[in-house]
C-alpha cells in the first residue's frame, strides 16, 4: 500500500516488477522472499533475512 501512496503523492513512486523487486530485496540483504497475489490490488510478501 505505501507504494500505492507514494505513486499517488510524488513523482518518485513507482510500480515495480518483480524483477525488479528481486533486485532490490537481494541487494538489501534478503536470501529468500515469496509474494503471494491476494484478491486486492496489493500482494503480501514474505521476507527472509
């Protein structure tokens, strides 16, 4: 949802792939993460460290 809201409020936010997201989460620090679609606009993601 902050994504959502950054998008909506300034002109950094943005949509991501999950390319991309992988990306991002890797390089932070993650070893494993999962993002399972619900029946919503967001998605929940399981991080692990």
């Amino acid at each position: 949802m902050l994504g959502m809201a950054m998008m909506a409020h300034t002109d950094i936010g943005k949509e991501r792939t999950l390319k991309e997201w992988s990306y991002v989460l890797r390089q932070s620090g993650f070893t494993r993460f999962t993002v399972n679609p619900i029946r919503a606009v967001q998605s929940v993601s399981k991080l692990i460290l």
